[in-house]
C-alpha cells in the first residue's frame, strides 16, 4: 500500500467527508484505499463475508461527479461504510450468518442501507456476525469466527464482531452494526471502538432480519463519537414502514458531540453494574474515566437498579421466545437452504431436514428454550414473568434518571477473551452481556466508548453511558467530553494503538 493510502485509512470518517467535499481527495481514491486495506488483512481478520468491491467503487464514481456538478451532498458523503449482514441490501447475499440463508438474495434495501445511500455514503460489504445475532464473539457464524485486531487469537465480541473489527482494523472508517442485548456495545468495547444503541424506535428495523422485535435496534459503530454521532443523524428518524419507529425529531446527537460542556450534569454510577465478576484491570480504567468526568465538572451520585440481577435472566426468556416465533419461517421453503426436497420426502420431512441441516447449535439451543417458554402450561411462569421483570427494570431505570442526567458502568466485564475459550460453555458467553442488557429491555439508548487498555493485558476497555428514551444527545454530549478528557490524557486517540496487521 502506498503511504497516501495507507495515510487515508488511518483518518476519521469526518476529515474524510471534509476533504472529499473540499476536493483535495475523491471518494473512488479513499474506497480504494479501503478495498486495498480489506485485501490485504481480511483474510487474517476475516471481518467481511462479502465484499462488493465492483458496487462501491460504482457509487464512489457517481458521487465524485455528483460532487463536481455542484449538487448538494450528504454530511458523510464519499466515506466508506461496511453493513453488518443481518441488514437487507438489495441483490447481496444476506446470510445472518446463517447456513441456512446460503444463497439468498433479498429483492430489497432495508432502511437504514437506503439512508446510507441517500446520503451518499459507499457501502463496501457485508460483515460478519454470530448466527442470527445470537453470542457474544462471532465464533457462532456458520462462517468461521472473525478475529479481534488487537490479539488475533481473540474474539471481536459478537454479535457484530465483523463490524467492530473492521473498524479496529482500519478496513473502514464506519460501519452498522444491530444490538438486541450489547451487540454492538460489546464488540466496541472488546475492539477500542465506539457504538452505539440508539432508543428502541429511533432507527428503522425495516429490512433488519428479526432476532428478537421487542429488543433490536441497528445503531453507529466507528472510531470516535462524532463519527458515530454523523452517521447516527443519518441513520435514524420516523420509517413509516416500521410500525415500531417513533415519530418524532431526532435528538441533535452532532451538535451534542460538538458541545463537550459537563458541567452540572448528574452522572449515576449503577451499584449492581460493577464491582464482583467484572475485571480488575476493567474497573481500574472505569475508576480513572469517572475520576476525569468528575475533573469535567460532573457530578457523580451512586444509584441503585436492584431488578437489573435479574435481567439476564429475563432476557434469556424474552429473547428465545421472541427468537423461536422469528425463525420460523426459517422452513426450506420460501428463503435459501432447502434440504431433502426429492420428490418423496413430505413438506413436513423437508422443513425439518432443512433446518436440522442450516440453524447451528446455538441457534437451535435457543429455539428449543423459547418454545418451551411459550408452551401452554409454561407460558405464564417463565414468559409472563420475565415480562414482569422487564417492567421491573424500566422502574429502575425510571427511578435511577430522577437522580441523575446519564449512567455509567463498564461496558463489559472482561476484555478480550481467546478464541475458543467460551464457545462451549453458553451461560459463560451470556454473561458477557450482563452490563448491556437492561438498556434493551427498558428501551433506552447507550453508548460504549473505548477508556484506556487494562493494565492486567494491554486490551482495550469500554465503558458504558446510558441514557433516557430519545436523549440519545447526553450519549454524544457526555461520550466526545470523555473521549477528549482521555485524548488530552494521552496525547493521541486509543485506537491509533492497534498493532499493525
Ligand atoms: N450476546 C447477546 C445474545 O447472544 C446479544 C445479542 C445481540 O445483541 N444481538 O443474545
């Protein structure tokens, strides 16, 4: 790679867009320095499962002439982005990770691939991912796992690891990822990078493959918080073709990024989401963050959210039930795999070949735990009461932000665990997900930020802001306070530090 091009995959998305609106570099050279950047790490890092090479340098052509007629273009207009490959793109395989998806071409854009477009953005793929967004290190896709950057015997966090690790990898400035119960926090937290899930509603679901409809939501991952606060104005807003998006403006999340003013504001440090069973080095460098947030002239109160010791376990009750309905038109007949259709075998013989050959065995796992949940007879006891719970915690939450302006807690307990390590033993894999789950079943938005590397094993730490429905604005405001708190700490941005590949 020339040192021009190797310079550009270094730069954050925003001083991409301005110089490609300045004209001092073009869309096609910054996409084919990414292009380049993919072919030459992604066999180790294995973030893509497609690559749409052909596709993106096409838009990359279109917008640099659609620069050069004069017309307006978007805020990130030329950047490169990778979408996570639970999200329809038309003609593009979409997989989900997923066997049993091989083959499948969606006839249509989901929203969110649509608002890229429209706003000018370069979509260079599709990105890996547990199977049907279900783990916590992408060592679930029926694709092999993706690899973390910064260790590569180390898993990217799932389930969006290929998104997170993409941009740990300078693959691309930006990418999409979806979070149902932290995936995208986590892998942003495990990589050194920034994501976010916005409120429940805020950003359309249209064309995203369902996991559980009452707890996704596709949000920004990139490298800094105004970067993931510009791609966030693009993606999210009203979608009438999702009946579960909220009408409504969207919070000012880059005027927020741009203000960096803490003062006064109430910052609550959840007492149930830290001290047992989160790592030493992970607290050490969550400690320190809340030490510069104080410096920042915040105001730090301790809150308690008692029900959130029980959110795990409701949603590994919520989420299979919402799951098993889900996947079932998963059935051989109407979507990719089919499997035994032979002229005598039965519909009934070839949906279940079908899907005994195409789910993995954690997909299958949960499908099993969901219709068990929804059985007669067990309905009320585990799904009926996980609803409870559910509500539970959204009193806490509601409680909670009466005393304070955001929440903080580690992202993650642990940093970067090694591949292999977790796969075979699921409650271990689930409780990595222990500090973002609340957020998805109260429907409030949240951040991970990267604060630092445990000082235990030099890996990158993430620390958790959450926010009230539709104050996605305190995530940037308090999030880029934070990040430049640290940046002057440091003297450079953390993920300037990825090893090279
Ligand atoms: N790790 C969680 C799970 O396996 C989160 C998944 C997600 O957010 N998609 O369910």
């Amino acid at each position: 790679m020339t040192s021009a091009a190797a310079d550009l995959i270094r730069q954050s998305a925003s001083v991409l867009a301005a110089a490609i609106s300045e004209g001092e570099v073009s869309s096609v050279e910054v996409t084919k320095a990414h292009l380049a950047r993919i072919a030459a790490v992604d066999e180790r890092v294995h973030a893509f499962l497609q690559v749409t090479s052909k596709a993106a340098l096409e838009s990359a052509q279109a917008i640099d002439e659609k620069r050069k007629s004069g017309a307006t273009l978007g805020v990130l207009a030329g950047v490169p982005i990778a979408v996570k490959d639970v999200l329809t793109m038309r003609g593009v395989p979409t997989t989900c990770g997923s066997k049993i998806l091989e083959g499948w071409r969606p006839p249509y854009d989901a929203t969110v691939v649509s608002r890229l477009r429209a706003a000018d953005l370069v979509i260079l793929g599709k990105t890996n991912m547990d199977e049907f967004a279900m783990g916590s290190s992408t060592e679930h896709s029926a694709y092999g796992p993706t690899h973390n950057p910064w260790d590569l015997e180390r898993i990217p966090g799932g389930s969006g690891g290929g998104s997170a690790a993409a941009l740990a990898a300078f693959e691309t400035p930006l990418s999409i990822g979806t979070d149902t119960g932290g995936s995208i926090r986590q892998p942003a937290a495990v990589t050194g990078t920034v994501g976010v899930k916005p409120t429940y509603g805020g950003v359309s679901r249209y064309g995203l493959v369902a996991l559980a409809s009452s707890l996704d939501q596709a949000g920004p991952c990139a490298r800094s918080v105004m970067d993931a606060a510009l791609l966030h104005s693009v993606i999210a807003g009203h979608d009438p073709r999702d009946s579960t998006s909220i009408n409504a403006p969207v919070p000012d999340v880059v005027a927020a990024a741009n203000r960096g003013d803490i003062r006064g504001l109430r910052i609550g440090l959840v007492k149930e989401l830290s001290g047992e069973g989160y790592q030493a080095g992970v607290l050490q460098r969550f400690n320190e963050s809340v030490e510069l947030l104080q410096g920042l002239g915040a105001e730090v109160v301790e809150v308690s959210c008692p029900h959130f010791d029980y959110a795990l376990g409701a949603y590994y009750l919520i989420l299979p039930s919402e799951a098993s309905s889900n996947l079932a038109r998963f059935d051989g007949m109407r979507y990719g795999l089919r499997v035994g259709d032979n002229g005598s075998n039965s519909v009934e013989q070839v949906m279940s070949l079908s899907r005994e050959a195409g789910f993995g065995a954690e997909v299958k796992r949960r499908i099993m735990l969901g219709t068990y949940a929804l059985s007669s007879g067990y309905y009320d006891a585990y799904y009926g009461q996980a609803q409870k719970v559910r509500t539970l915690i959204t009193r806490d939450f509601n409680a909670a932000f009466e005393k304070a302006d955001v929440l903080i807690s580690p992202t993650a307990p642990t940093t970067a665990f090694k591949i292999g390590e977790k796969v075979d033993d699921p409650l271990a894999m689930y409780l990595n997900d222990i500090a973002t789950i609340p957020v998805n079943l109260a429907g409030n938005c949240a951040m991970s930020l990267p604060v630092g590397l445990s000082p235990a094993d030099g890996l990158p730490v993430g620390l958790q802001i959450m926010a009230p429905p539709m104050a996605d604005d305190r995530l940037y405001l308090v999030g880029s306070a934070l990040e430049s708190a640290l940046t002057d700490r440091w003297g450079h941005l953390l993920i300037q530090e990825v090893p090279n590949l």
